[in-house]
C-alpha cells in the first residue's frame, strides 16, 4: 500500500501544467464556495441581529386578536394591566428584562410635507437595556421619561428635511377603522437622530416617552405590546422562554398571545429559506464544474499513461490495486486543491468580515433593493467558522475521489496486451 502511496504522489507531479489547471480549478471554485457561503450567513446574522435589537427583540405579548390586525396598528385591542405581566415575568430564567411599549400609526409634518411614518412609545429608562436604539444616536441626546420631545430615524430625517431641536407637528392616528378614523396633533421637538443599521427602523420609524403616548392617545395606563429581551438568541432558549411565559399568563384573566421574533419576520424567514434553496444549487453547480475537472484530468491521465498500465498488469499488479492508484491520485489533487481552496476562501471571507462588502458602492438601485429584502444598511459583512472551512475541505476531497472511480476503473479494465502495443 505504501507503495501505491509513494506512485500516486509522483504521478501528480509527473504532469505538471494538468495538475496546476486541475488545482486551480478546484481551489477557485471551493474558495468562491466558502465566500458565497460565509456572505450568506453573515448576512443573515446581521438581519436576525437587527430584527431582534431594533425592531423586535426575543419576544412579544399581545393582547388576544392583536396579532392577526397587527399591521391595522389597532388601538382598541391593548393590555390594561401590563405592570403586573412585567412583575410576573420578573423571575422566569432567561428573562433579561421586559418593556411596555405602544405602537400607532402616525405621520410628520413639515410645513406643507407630511411623511406617514410608526410611532413607537418607550419607556426611555428600561429601553436601552433591550434595544440598541440609545448606542445608535448619532445627534442630540437620549429621551427622558417627562420628555414632550421625539427621536427620528437618520433616512426619515433627510426624507422631510429635519433637524435636532427642529419642532414638528406630528398626527398620532389613533384608530384605522374606516368607520371610527380618529387622530391627534401635537407638537414635538426632535432631540435625537438616531441611525440603527435597519433600513425600516431608520426610515419609518419615530420614538417618543410612553407617558406622552398615554396621554396624546388616550391610553391611560394600557399599552399594544410588552416586549421581553433575552440572555441568549438560541432557539431552544426562546421556545423554552415562550411555553413558559404562556403558562403564566394563562392564570390571568385576559386571554394573551406570545409570539417570538420569527412570528413577526415571517417575509425575512421566507426570503431566507428561498435563498438556502438557491444557495443549495449553487454549491451543487461549483461540485459539479470541479468533479468535472478531475474526471478529465484522470482520463486524460489514463489515456496518456495506456503502456504504463499495460506495464503494471504485465508485472503482477492487480485491477484493484491500479483502481487505488487512481483514486488516490485524484484524492491527492482533490486534498491540495481544497486545502488552497480553504485558504482563498477564508482570506478573502476574512477580509469581508473585517471590511464589509460595500451595498452603497453598487449604487442607489442595488442598495434599495437589498433594503428591501434583508434588514441590514449600508455593507453585508461575512462570518467566516471553522466548520465551514472543516466542512468545504472534506467535501472538496470525497468529491474528489468519487470523481476518480471512473477513470480509476477504465484504467483498470485495461487489456495488457493491448496496453502495452499502445503507442
């Protein structure tokens, strides 16, 4: 077996210029893999991180029926007693915190302009501790909880043309009922720009303190939604956290409804099962165009080497001894080529999750639509894993050594006496 070894080894190097096409072929494709690869998760883990700290966090509490009119932003379907949810869930493990909070429609003002847009009332105190709005200012200052003043999203900002300490008119709209349409004005001044990397959040989005939601809305002490942030994204943690914050809240006597933040990005979860899907093809595609690759050059190999063959069966050397051969030349390649490939790969990976990928240097069409579609503003940055790496290496050698079965096999099932009358 040794043997064998020792020959496969040589043979590689026996034939240089084919060797170097077939490795340049196989570590290319395994390092375009790895990127592409690397590019997708990493952008899929700066959407679930802009989904959960900017818009939804862990989990959400409604009350029955607000879910399904979600989008309607109903202000007549509200949690009356959300201090006493708060207290119940104090000590359920894995609870970081939780916020009461009070979504409504609403649009800005300015002049003869006006920008439809989503309130969003907060509690300025508990709120840091569960989104990343606060770290996320980029002018004026935080909110405080007696605060008739607002904070802004960066794009909605240069959208209507405001400014820190400008005051707006803002239309708090507080039912959407075509029947029982009902709104209020009142005037905020803009204490904060904030900019959160989410393009919704950015754009759509308005903050004011709880207390003057309240009031402009008639709310009294009720709010649409308590929020609960926890320790950890596992999935496991959060279906643990949900079955155990419905088991409480079924002792109340309203009926609620808890639903995590896969609930509430069911588009984002849509988008990025479609795109496992394709990504699935893509990697088939690149193993495909590499097999092909080390098939040819084993032929070729074969056909260059007919006396050579013809020699190893005239000497005593078994069909199964030169199908191993073969094989372990073509896994040979298949090892260095990965190995570079892995190399190229994790580089270039590297590179982009240090420096991001640029959306803005594409232009303004290619921006908006990957807006559209994922969560995320300005760069796609890469997640570069061992197990990717691990796991592109050992693909790269068994496709390798599969695609040597057959040439391995041709040169196996060679006639001697024919082999060696080859000229």
């Amino acid at each position: 077996m040794w043997t064998l070894f020792k020959l496969a080894f040589r043979n590689i190097f026996r034939f240089k210029r084919r060797t170097f096409i077939t490795l340049s072929a196989i570590s290319v494709g395994l390092g375009l893999l790895i990127l592409s690869i690397c590019l997708m998760n990493g952008v899929d883990k700066q959407s679930i991180s802009n989904i959960i700290n900017c818009q939804t966090s862990h989990i959400k509490i409604f009350k029955a029926g607000y879910f399904e009119k979600r989008e309607e932003l109903p202000m007549d379907i509200t949690i009356k007693d959300p201090d006493r949810i708060r207290s119940l869930l104090k000590d359920v493990p894995g609870i970081l915190g939780t916020e009461s909070r009070v979504l409504f429609g609403a649009g800005l003002i300015k002049g003869m302009d006006e920008l439809p847009c989503l309130g969003v009332a907060i509690d300025p105190l508990v709120d840091p501790g569960l989104f990343i709005i606060k770290e996320s200012l980029v002018e004026g200052t935080w909110l405080e909880p007696d605060d008739t003043k607002m904070l802004v999203g960066k794009s909605l900002a240069k959208d209507i043309g405001l400014a820190v300490d400008d005051l707006v008119t803002v239309r708090l709209i507080t039912s959407t009922g075509k029947e029982d349409f009902s709104w209020n004005a009142v005037d905020l001044e803009i204490k904060g720009i904030f900019d959160s990397g989410h393009p919704t959040v950015d754009k759509q989005r308005i903050i004011i303190p709880l207390e003057q939601a309240r009031e402009s809305l008639s709310l009294d002490s009720q709010v649409t939604e308590i929020v609960v942030r926890l320790n950890s994204d596992d999935d496991k943690t959060i279906a643990t956290a949900q079955t155990r914050i419905k088991e409480i809240l079924k002792t109340l006597e309203d009926p609620y409804e808890v639903v995590t933040w896969k609930d509430l990005a069911g588009m984002f979860l849509t988008i990025s099962k479609m795109k496992t899907r394709n990504s699935g093809m893509i990697i088939f595609i690149m193993l495909l165009i590499a097999s092909m690759g080390i098939i040819n050059t084993m032929l070729m190999s074969v056909l260059e080497r007919t006396r050579e063959i013809g020699m190893f069966s005239a000497m005593g050397m078994k069909k199964s001894e030169i199908m191993t051969l073969f094989i372990l030349e073509g896994g040979f390649i298949g090892a260095v080529g990965a190995l570079l490939g892995c190399i190229l790969g994790g580089l270039a990976s590297w590179y982009f999750e240090v420096h991001g990928w640029s959306i803005v240097a594409w232009g303004e069409t290619f921006q908006k639509m990957s807006e559209s579609i994922y969560p995320v503003k300005d760069a796609f940055y890469a997640d570069l894993t061992m197990d990717v790496l691990v796991m592109t290496f050992l693909f790269g050698v068994a496709i390798s050594v599969l695609a040597s079965f057959y040439p391995a096999r041709k040169a196996a099932k060679l006639n001697p006496i024919e082999a060696l009358r080859h000229i």
